[in-house]
C-alpha cells in the first residue's frame, strides 16, 4: 500500500459546508501535486476545483461620450 496526496477543494458552499470536489494526485511529492492539480484547471492556495476558481473576465473598453452638436 502506498499513500498519494490529494487535493481537496476549500471553497465554502453556505453556512455548513464545502464544496466536495478532491483530485487524486497520484504523487508523494507536494511540489508535484499540486503541478498535477494545475495542469487539471485548479487554482492553488486557497485550493479551488475548476467549477470554483476564478477566472478573470474580460472587460469591454471604456466608451468616453464627448459634448458637442448633433451630427446629422
């Protein structure tokens, strides 16, 4: 028998409870774990599953509205 890290999700899901989403790493090694949980789409420290790490959205272009006379 061998022992594995496994990588569990902290997000919080309401007042009692926790997303129950883990990855098996199949690794000893932290270092490597947690390279493996990247490679799946996790975020690391606090550790988030794909469904709960953030992800950054893009931002439309600021439109700046100029005074001035109608155009026809």
């Amino acid at each position: 028998m061998s022992l594995t890290l496994t990588i569990r999700c902290d997000a919080p899901l309401g007042p009692y409870g926790g997303c129950a989403a883990y990855l098996p790493t199949g690794s000893t090694d932290q270092g490597e774990a947690y390279a493996t949980a990247v490679r799946a789409g996790w975020q690391t420290g606090p550790d988030r599953c794909p469904g709960h790490a953030y992800r950054p959205r893009p931002v439309p272009p600021v439109r700046h509205l100029t005074k001035g006379t109608p155009t026809r």
